[in-house]
C-alpha cells in the first residue's frame, strides 16, 4: 500500500473511533439514566410536590423541581431572547465588521467561557446589595445572564451567514436596514434562530450553580416571582446526596425528566423549524 | 431631448485601488442603455454607483454626481430609500426573498406603504404579467419562491422590482446565470419594458448588446472611452480602442 493510501485510512479509522466515542458517551448517559431511574418514574412524581420525609424515601414527586425549572429556564429564555436578537440584528446589519463589533464579540464570546457558579455569586451579590432574598426572579435572571451570550452568539453567528445578495436585493428595492433586518434576514435565518434559543433554553434548565443561591430550592410551587423556586438539576443533586438507595433512584428518575424535557423540546422545535425552512434562499 | 441620467466626474475607489475614474456621461430617457467592456474594467461598479448600492461595499469611497431628473443622488439631504424607489435593479444571480411568490412581488409596495388588499392583488398579477410569469404561477401564488426554477427565479426578481415601478431599472448581467431560453425571455421583457423606462444594463456579450442596445457606453481599465448611440457605435466607433474591442480583437 502507497504512503498516502495508509494515510488516508489512518485518519478515517480516527474519524470514525472519535464518532463511536461522541455516540457512546451519548447511549451509556442516556442507558444509565434509564436503567436506574426508570423504574422509580411513576405518575405521582410527575404530579406531586414533596410531601413530609421524601427525601427519606416516603412518597410525593418532583413537581416543584419541574414547574420551577420551566418557570425559570422558560423566564430566563425570554428574556435573553429580548435581548440576544437585538445584538445579533444590530452587530449585522449596522455594526458591521466595526472594531466596536469585535469588540462586543469578543465581550460576548468571554461570557460564553464564565463559569456559571460566577454568575450565581454575582447574581447573590446583587440580590444582597437590593436586599431581594433567594427567588424565582433571582434565578431567572441569573439564568438569563447565562444564556445571554450563547444565544446571541449564535444568533450572530446566523445572521452573519445571509448572503450579502439577498440584503441588497432587499435594498434595492428601497427597504430600509431595519425593513431589510426584520423582514428578510430574520425569516432566512429562523430555523438558525430557534436552535440557537433552544441552545441557550438547553444549557439554562441544566445548569445548577447559577440557579443554587439566586433561586433557592423549596418543596412549594412558587406563587409570585419573589417566591424561592425549586429546579431539577438541584432536586436531582438533593436526592442524590440522601443515604437512600430508593431515593437515589428517584434522583435518576428526576434526569430523565429533564432529559426528556429537553429532547421534547427539540423534536417540537425541528418539526416547526421545518416548516419556516420551506422559504429559504439557498 | 433631457437625459434621464446624468454622471459627472464620478470616481470610486475601492481601499487604495481606484475603480473608476472621471467618468461623464448621459443616459437618454426610455431606451435601453448597455454598458460594455472586459472583465474587470467597472461595469458593474459604474451601475451600482446609479442606486448608491455600490455604498453597501465595504471600504468605498465614491466622489463625483449622479443626477437622475436633474437631481443628484449623492447630495446629503438625498434619502437613499427613494433614490432605490426610483431606480430599481436587477441582479446577475436570482436572489427571491425568502417568502412566497406573492410576497416576493408585493414586498416592494408593502413596505412603500400601498396595504390595501385588492389594490396589492391587481398589482401583483400586473407585474407577474410584466415579467411574463403570470401563467406559469398562477394558482401556486402562495408557494415558496424558492421552488422556482432558475429563469423564473429570475422573472420573479424582475416582477419584484417592477411592483415598485422605478422610472429606470438597471440590470447587472440579468441572464448571466440562465440557459439560453430563459435568457430569451428576459431579454424579450426588457425590449417590451423599454417604451416606457429607461433600462441600464450591463453586459459583457457584445452579441446581447447588438440585440438589446439603444445606446451603448464603452468602459475600459475604469475610463470611458466612448458613448453614444448603438448603431453609430457600432458602425463607426470614434475610439481605437473601442473599434478593436467591438471587432472582438482585444477584451
């Protein structure tokens, strides 16, 4: 065999072992979670708040974890949303490739890296400074600080992909920047702009340390957004933590909640993207 | 009789490199204007600097005046949106928005304020006629633009910029990217469009020149060597250069 015929192979051998570790460590996760927590996933978790001595394997669920985790993956999606594709239209369509573009890139782009405990402190910091105690608010805007620059980035990220033709043919037709942004660009990019909420939504229903001190952690649905809110990842840290194997596997069944949550939301997400695909210049 | 264009020393640079020097001409009214020359020598520049798209180009720098109906596009107090109202274009490579057939035709009076429904249907259909699409899409008005073929992609970007109804429409090497039917066709739509606008276009095949020009304007290495009306130019151009370019001798 040729040297570079030995080469060749040499690296598609890799290529494939790199993708048979990448939907391995995917199957065993997902395996895992399933074998120990399925067999404790019944209705009354899904439907029920802690009642007294659940974390010592009495009965109740985790509908606290549940209801608070949307409420704040959800509240903390919109709001990042409010602010994400502002950014990302704005760096596109009027900043351009300015140094102040860059420059809020890059801004963006270190955010991604922060740790997310660090948002959880900045997130107490602030709530001590306005004397706001642990909350649904808290958390939900720590968690939108989170997503922030994973979404915007992405949204960026998107919108920079629009062929400069498909503006101009917008523009020359006497369409304003912000006609041509809203009307043309966002349409072209809306499945891009969807899978980069759902990154962010993704990456903020998971994430634990933001949410530990800004959210709190209660057995109680909250009531108002002042209210301390429960979430999955820290119901299924809680549990975790008990001496109780019954328990334990409460806390693999709280996994595969949030796992399905997630995918779930995917799905639904494809198939609607599909439909706004349909329109795209190509 | 008044020319419908104007340019006045017009130059453009593009960074340190200077695209287009002291240009000066006219372009009559009504009629088809066809812009030549070799690759490279300013052509599409030249048409883009008559709509101030040339400004959506990073790092330009354009000097000079461009006067449509006596009055310059590149003063100040110009609003760039009506300068493209009145001048439309028509791109090399169909570009529809990402939307439906309708849409696509009634984006231009939508967003210059025309909402009234029937007002908007009777304009698509006249402009989709236009363009000669109409039959072809008639029925499907709602489907994505996108499903089109390439020619009628491309029959659509003229309805489009026709729903708006600029007094001149400059067109980049409109049949470039389509097989010679399509290109046929368009080149029939503009011979009809041109009894009552006046038509830029810019084209590198001299045979598409021949066959579509009024007036002809010769560009070579960003000067104009020559303009004037097409069957003088052709017969006996003034210029040596051009003379060797229309005998296909160099270019």
């Amino acid at each position: 065999m040729k040297r570079h015929q030995i080469e060749e192979r040499f690296f598609k051998a890799l290529m494939i072992a790199s993708m048979v570790v990448v939907l391995g460590s995917l199957a065993l996760i997902l395996g895992t979670i399933v074998w120990r927590g399925l067999s404790a996933l019944n209705l009354a978790m899904l439907t029920q708040t802690p009642k007294g001595g659940y974390y010592l394997g009495k009965e109740g669920g985790i509908l606290n974890a549940i209801v608070g985790s949307l409420y704040l993956a959800g509240g903390a999606t919109a709001l990042a949303l409010v602010a994400s594709l502002p950014i990302a239209v704005y760096l596109n369509s009027y900043a351009g490739r300015s140094r102040y573009a860059e420059l809020a890139r890059l801004a963006l782009d270190v955010l991604w890296g922060v740790p997310s405990i660090v948002y959880g402190a900045f997130g107490f910091i602030i709530m001590l400074w306005l004397g706001i105690r642990a909350s649904l608010l808290g958390g939900i805007i720590a968690l939108a600080l989170l997503e922030l620059p994973i979404m915007a980035r992405g949204m960026d990220e998107a919108i920079a992909m629009v062929p400069l033709a498909l503006k101009e043919a917008s523009y020359a037709l006497g369409a304003t920047r912000l006609e041509t942004a809203l009307k043309v660009v966002l349409r072209q990019t809306g499945p891009a702009l969807v899978t980069a909420t759902l990154l962010a939504f993704g990456r903020g229903i998971g994430d634990t340390a933001s949410v530990l001190f800004t959210a709190g952690f209660t057995d109680r649905l909250p009531d108002s957004l002042f209210d301390p809110a429960a979430s999955l990842p820290l119901a299924i840290f809680f549990q975790l933590n008990t001496p109780f194997p019954a328990v334990q596997e409460r806390a693999y069944a709280s996994a595969l909640v949030l796992m399905l949550i997630v995918l779930g939301l995917g799905l639904i997400s494809r198939q609607r993207s599909g439909r706004l695909a349909k329109h795209l210049i190509r | 009789m008044k020319p419908q264009i104007h340019v006045q020393d017009l130059n453009v640079w593009y960074g340190q490199q200077q695209a287009l020097k002291n240009i000066t001409f006219d372009i009559p009214a009504r009629g088809i204007t066809a812009i030549i020359g070799p690759s490279g020598c300013g052509k599409t520049t030249l048409l883009r600097c008559l709509n101030r798209l040339i400004e959506e180009t990073e790092e330009v720098r354009v000097t000079g005046q461009v006067f449509v109906d006596g009055a310059d596009i590149y003063n100040r107090s110009t609003d760039v949106t009506e300068v493209r109202t009145r001048v439309g274009l028509l791109a090399p490579k169909p570009f529809p928005l990402p939307m439906s057939i309708y849409d696509n035709v009634a984006y231009g009076p939508r967003i210059h304020g025309r909402r009234k429904g029937e007002h908007i249907d009777q304009l698509v259909e006249r402009h989709l006629r236009a363009a000669d699409l109409w039959d072809e899409v008639n029925g499907r008005l709602r489907a994505p633009a996108s499903r089109l073929s390439t020619g009628q992609q491309q029959r659509l970007c003229l309805a489009r910029a026709l729903a708006v109804e600029p007094e001149v429409l400059l067109c980049d090497e409109p049949t470039s990217a389509l097989d010679p039917i399509s290109a046929q066709r368009i080149e029939a739509q503009l011979q009809a469009l041109k009894e009552e606008r006046t038509i830029v276009v810019v084209t590198h095949l001299l045979r598409q020149a021949r066959r579509l020009a009024d007036d002809l304007v010769f560009l070579w290495l960003g000067e104009l060597v020559e303009y004037g009306p097409a069957a003088k130019m052709f017969s006996a151009p003034k210029d040596e250069r051009t003379r060797a370019y229309l005998a296909g001798d160099i270019g």
